[in-house]
C-alpha cells in the first residue's frame, strides 16, 4: 500500500474527530452566518481566509474543520512566522482530506499575501509579506484547491486469513458489490468494512475482526481496489450477566429485565435488547451493555451491564393544544424508586377546555350540564419483579370529570393487576377493575355500576418510543363486566390496535407507517352503555381533522351518541428533509357504529393532512394540518385542524 494511500485512510480519522469550528447561536442552521475576523493590530495580524475549488459542501465543511487558518481565524497569531507556520501545517494536512473524499490528485496550494507556501525557503519571504499588513489591513490568505477526478470503488476483496475467499452463505455478494460510481471515499470503505464486521456478528461469532485492510489506488484509470482479511473468530454463545452500577435500586429487579440466558446464540441484536429492556427500570439513568473481549471457559462472550440511577423524584408539566379539541394542561409528581425495589408512583392531575366548543347550544338543548371544563386525577402505582420473578403489580386510581363536545360523565374507579413479562417485547395483565358514575348525554342520564375482569396482551417490537422507525405494535384487550358481580349493565368490551413501521432506506429517512383499530361492546342496548365506555372517532389520536369523539351515531339535537363499535386506520409517510426537519403527508379513516360490529355499509370518514416535524433528542414536535374530506352539514366540522404536540401520531 503506497504512502499516498495510507493517508486516505488516516484522513478518516480527522474528518471524525477534528474539532468543530465556533458558531454563532443558530439553532435551526438556517443563517450560515460567517464569523468575521479580528480587525487589524499592532499587537498581532489577523487574517482573512479563503478557500475556494471545493464544490463539494461535505468536503468543504470537512477542510474547514481540519484547516489551522480556518478554524484558528479568529485568534490571530502575533507575528508573520506564526502565520505561514499555521499555513504550512495545512499544507500537509489538507491534501489527506481530498485523498480521504476519493480526490487522489488532488492538489492544494496556499497564498500568504501573494506569496506561495512550498518548501522552509519559502516560509520566510511570505512572513514578511504577512508584516507588512501590521496594522493596517487583513493579511489575505488564499487556499485554493485542484481536487482532480472523483476516484471511484471498483472492487472489493474479502478473503479469510489463509487468504481463501468466503462462501457465498456466510458472505453474499451484496457485502461486497459495489456500484460503478460509487466514490472512493475512506469512510465509504470503512463504513463498508463495518457491514463485513456485522454480518460475521450476526451469525455468532462476537470477536470478527478485521485483519488487514489493502486499499490499492489505480492513478490510470482513477479507480480503488480494497482486499479486507477478516478472521471471524468463534461460534460462541451469550455468558453471564454481571451487573453493576445499582445503589438504592435492588440489583434482583433490574435482572428481572434481562431476558437471556448464559449459552442463549449469540447475536448483536441479543445485546441491544439487553440495554433496551434494562433501560424500562425508570429508576435507572444510563444504560451501558459492553461485550468481553475474550471468551470464557465455556466458550461464551461474557456481557456486562453498567448502570447509574436517576433522581427519584421528578416534577413535570405538559400543553396540548388542537384548534377543534381546545387546550389542555398536565402536571404529575413521580416517584421513581419509592420502597428501593423500583416501585414508581405516579400522580397525574389533567385539566382541559373545549376552548372550541362546537356543540354547547345542543347540549343546553339536551339538558347536559356542561361548561366544557374537564378534568381527572389519577395515581398509579407499580411494583416490578414481585418476589424476584418477572410478574410486576399494577394499580391505578382515578376520578373526575370527563368533558366532551356531546356528554358529560363524573366518575371515580381503580384497577388492579398483575401483568407478566415473557420478553422485552411480549406481555399480558390480567386482574380486577371497577369505576362508578353518572353519564349524561343526548339519550338521557344514566348511573352506573361497572367490575370486571380487563385481560389484555401487548406485543411491541419498534425501535423508539416517540419515533418509532422500524417494528410492530400490537395491543389486545377484553374485559367482560358480568351482572353477577354487580355491573349494571352488564357488558362486554373488546379492543385492538395494531400499527407498523417500514424505513425504505437504511438512514431511516423515508418511513411509511400504518396503523389500524378495532373496538366492540356487546351485552347491553346502546342507550344502556355509559357514553364515556362507547366508541367514538375523531381527534388527535384517531381520525385528524374532526373534532375528538365525535365521529359516529347521531341521537337527540343532532349530538354524536357514540357506538358500539370502531374501525379506523391512518396512513403516513414520514420524510425528513435535514436531520431535524420532517414532512409527513397523512391520511386518516374510521368512524363508529351503532352495532356491536362494524358495518361497512355505512359512511366511513376520511381525512388528508400534512405535518412538520422538528426532531430533538427527546422526540420529534409534532404539527399537523388536517383537513376532512367527509364533511356533513350541520355537523360542525371546520375546513381545517391544527394540531400541536411531542411524538409522532401513532
């Protein structure tokens, strides 16, 4: 490998660790504002720099980081020889940088006020020239780039340690095909060198490594070639767990998290789903899974989790806002290691106001006493790893009022449950729930009486919470509330909900999402079923555009009544434009039905909207205009909805 292809790859080092020039405050990007120079001085001589050739953007922004003129522009050095030394430093470095973007004969030459830099003689002609600017003028510096041809990637090599290639099983074509005009850039090859790495990973064998990388550069037909020599290490398994890092947090309860066993295959998706069910003990800060580097005595790679514990106690509060839902406002307290056994209590107090309330003349009408003021208080409390084992104990309270554009229901009721862990990504509670209260809507006024037995399975297999890229989530519950233990009435409630997420590319920057659900209630005329238990469409969560939970069977006064069963569904398509700013083209469906299933002959409303997305590390801050493309006369329904929150939609 020649000298001039060994700095390619050194480069690569300093396009991933150069440090980043100053900036302005700029949060969104949007100004590219320049920093100026120094003004002249006696004291010292400042300078301006200019680079030019680079029609490349990323491979401009990657000299200016490495560049010593660049990035020390705005602390002059005091004198001339200061000044070349700095240019004469760049004329080393700047060259690895076109090598590194695949630019092999690239060339780069450097002016000191008219004055080239090549060579110690030159060094001292161009400080005196610099001098002469000494407090009257900005020494000019040029840097002024040749890149030459794009080299591009003809082929790639992989061959184990004895120098034989690898069947065709373990390494597919597709790790070592390249395209015709793919640029021979260091990172592309060591980005290419990182999938090879992988793939050996994946099928067991955690100590894969690199051997030897051989980049050999073709300067007649600008073209590299790249032999890689990978030994891929063992077969082995996962070993023991050791943990550490747990203070006032019972280790037993974080364990209860960690779903493999010693001799489970080994993969590296094995070990991410490690941190990532460790990561849901709320009483835990950061997350640290790292693999041994040795195996041991029973031919497995050791693993160890390194934790470290948050505050327990967290304070916090939250808006929503949606121009046909009204404002609303949530604060909670929050316990997060209660007891030292990772028990969280939770107290939730949530105030809102039909700040747009389309329907207050026919509830007058109707006789529903409503000011469109809402609100509910709830505390909830979890016990995870009950004796050890992965059955955590859940119970919530709760109680309030429930303000809706078409009824009004007070009421107060709790649940307790136990709900069993079998992996990161499957659960099932089961347990006892029952709620009192009084509903009025435009069928009449009704008290009721609800205990029942909630079943529910949950399966959720995405990447992130708030912006899911890639999975599935699958939610299942059923919970009959029989007469012989006191409900009146006595039903049957079921519900479903399923969504998914697709990333078309491998940067995630193009997502389809979908998302479909499915409710029904038997047992019980509908005019008997408290209006808060029945189904409705609409809103922020389900059918965009429309006002939330109004979507269904009319009664009285043209009010929304409700049904006794949902069907609806939501398609996006989520685009980012840069790394912090999305557009997400939607369409909703769905609506709810008089009967306990759906009947598809019925009007089913749609709507069409466009979003914006601002991504932060917590999550993406959602906007969304809705626009409904079923709208009824005399139903309320607005041409248009904004709607405002943090995470995605579904």
């Amino acid at each position: 490998m020649s000298a001039r292809t060994r700095a390619a790859f050194a480069a690569a080092g300093l396009l991933l660790g150069a440090p980043e020039p100053a900036a302005a405050f700029d949060p969104f990007g949007l100004f590219g504002a320049e920093e100026e120079p120094p003004p002249p001085s006696a004291a010292a001589l400042p300078y301006a720099v200019k680079i030019s050739g680079a029609d490349d953007e990323d491979l401009l922004k990657a000299l200016q980081d490495t560049s010593t003129l660049y990035r020390l522009r705005r602390e002059p050095p005091p004198d001339g020889e200061g000044l070349v030394r700095r240019a004469e430093a760049d004329l080393r470095r700047l060259p690895e940088i076109l090598s590194g973007y695949g630019y092999y004969a690239g060339r780069v030459a450097i002016r000191v006020d008219g004055v080239g830099i090549g060579g110690e003689s030159s060094l001292a002609p161009a400080a005196r020239a610099a001098e002469t600017s000494r407090n009257r003028a900005l020494v000019p510096v040029r840097i002024v780039l040749d890149p030459g041809p794009l080299y591009t990637l003809r082929r790639i090599t992989v061959r184990d340690p004895s120098g034989r290639p690898f069947p065709a099983e373990v390494l597919p074509g597709r790790f070592t095909q390249v395209d015709e005009a793919t640029p021979a850039r260091s990172v592309t090859v060591l980005a290419r060198e990182a999938r090879i790495v992988d793939r050996f990973r994946s099928l067991g064998s955690p100590l894969a490594r690199i051997v030897s990388r051989d980049p050999v550069v073709d300067d007649t037909a600008h073209v590299m070639d790249v032999t890689f020599t990978v030994d891929p290490g063992p077969v082995a398994g996962l070993g023991e767990v050791t943990l550490s890092g747990t203070q006032g947090l019972d280790p037993a309860v974080v364990r209860s998290f960690i779903y493999t066993e010693p001799g489970d295959p080994y993969a590296p998706k094995a070990v991410a789903d490690i941190r990532r069910s460790v990561a849901k003990v709320e009483g835990l800060g950061s997350v640290r899974v790292r693999e041994g580097q040795a195996l041991d005595a029973a031919g497995n790679v050791p693993v160890f989790v390194e934790v470290t514990e948050r505050e327990r106690n967290l304070i916090g509060v939250s808006a929503r806002y949606s121009t046909v839902d009204g404002p609303g406002l949530r604060a909670y307290y929050a316990n997060r290691n209660l007891f030292g056994g990772g028990e969280t209590l939770r107290l939730d107090a949530d105030l809102y106001y039909l700040g747009n309330d389309l329907y207050a003349t026919q509830r007058k009408l109707a006789g529903i006493n409503s000011n469109g003021l809402g609100g509910r208080l709830s505390a909830t409390f979890v016990k995870p790893a009950l004796w050890g084992t992965r059955n955590d104990l859940v119970a919530n309270i709760f109680g309030g009022r429930e303000a809706q554009q078409s009824y009004v229901v007070d009421a107060a009721g709790g649940t307790v449950g136990i709900r069993h862990r079998f992996s990161d990504t499957v659960f099932a509670q089961i347990g006892i729930d029952g709620q009192v209260g009084r509903s009025q809507d435009a069928l009449g006024t009704i008290d009721y009486r609800l205990v029942g037995v909630p079943l529910s399975v949950s399966y959720d297999s995405t990447d992130n919470l708030l912006d899911p890229t890639e999975g599935v989530r699958l939610t299942a519950s059923a919970t009959p509330y029989p007469s012989f233990l006191g409900s009146d009435p006595g039903i049957f409630v079921a519900k479903a909900q399923g969504s998914t997420y697709y990333a078309l590319d491998t940067d995630a920057n193009y997502i389809l999402a979908g998302r479909v659900g499915f409710g029904s209630i038997s047992g019980a005329p509908l005019a008997d079923i408290p209006a808060n238990i029945r189904f409705f469409a609409g809103g922020g969560g389900s059918v965009r555009g429309y006002p939330y939970r109004t979507l269904g069977p009319r009664g009285p006064y043209n009010l929304p009544i409700g049904g006794r069963s949902l069907l609806e569904a939501s398609l996006e398509a989520r685009i980012k434009v840069t790394d912090t700013i999305g557009v997400v083209p939607f369409l909703d469906a769905g609506t709810a039905f008089a009967g306990s299933l759906p009947d598809l002959s019925e009007r089913i409303r749609t709507a069409a909207g466009l979003g914006l997305r601002y991504y932060t590390g917590i999550g993406p801050i959602r906007v969304d205009l809705a626009f409904p493309l079923d709208r009824i006369k005399g139903n309320h329904e607005r041409p248009v909805a904004l709607y405002i929150s943090l995470g995605q939609a579904f």
